[in-house]
C-alpha cells in the first residue's frame, strides 16, 4: 500500500534493524523501545489492522508467531520470558494501520496491562 510506514519498511525503502526476514514477514526493532527487547514483526501483506483479516491470511498471522519465537531466541530472552501484543484500533492505542506484533522483553512485565 502507497502510503503505510510499514509497507515501506517492508520494501526497503525506509530504513530499519532488521531482526527476522522470509517472504512474507519482516521483523525489525521498534524505534521508540518500551522494553530492552521490542521488536516488530510485521506480514509483508499489506493488514490494515486484525478486523480486516481474511481466513486466507490466517497461515501468515501464524507465521508472525513462530518469527517472533525465532526473534526472542536469537536475542537471548526465549528462557526469561517474553510477551506479543496486538494492538488493534483506538481503544487498543493502534497508531501504525498494518498489523504488527510488538515482540517485548528483557524485563518483566505487569499483568493486566495498562
Ligand atoms: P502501535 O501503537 O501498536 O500501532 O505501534 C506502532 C509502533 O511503531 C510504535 O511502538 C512505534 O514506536 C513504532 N514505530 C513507528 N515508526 C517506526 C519506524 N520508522 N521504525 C520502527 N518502529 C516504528
Ligand atoms: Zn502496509
């Protein structure tokens, strides 16, 4: 899509640390990290947000899950714990409209969350 920060990431065309790449998802590091470990994991497929997902796109959501597995191990924290958040819409403080996971850790983590 033209206009979507992460669709650009995707493509190269804005720079970012990339952590996990296949073809059909990029993981990079979040600019403005909330934990010692805050990585994006992002479908290449453009998603507006989890609402606007299709039973076709369920094998690719999946696969947003077992890159994050890989993210969190290759960083060191698969063994302390680590938590996948989704935000989806205002109420949930979406502000990127692609889907993401946000893969956090390296410390610990209330429950409920804020
Ligand atoms: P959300 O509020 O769930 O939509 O999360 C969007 C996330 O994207 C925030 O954590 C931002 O810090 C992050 N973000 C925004 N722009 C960039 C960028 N250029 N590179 C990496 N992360 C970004
Ligand atoms: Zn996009």
């Amino acid at each position: 899509m033209a206009d979507c920060l992460f669709c650009k990431i995707a493509a190269k065309q804005i720079p970012a640390k990339v952590a996990y790449e296949d073809d059909e998802v990029i993981a990079f590091d979040d600019i403005n990290p909330a934990a010692p470990v805050h990585v994006l994991v992002v479908p290449k497929k453009h998603i507006a947000t989890l609402n606007d997902a299709q039973p076709g796109d369920a094998q690719v959501l999946g696969k947003l899950m077992t890159a994050a597995a890989q993210v969190a191990a290759d960083r060191g924290i698969a063994g302390s714990g680590w938590r996948v958040t989704v935000n989806v819409g205002k109420d949930a403080h979406q502000l990127v409209f692609h889907v993401h996971l946000h893969l956090m850790g390296g410390r610990p983590f209330g429950w409920p969350p804020g």
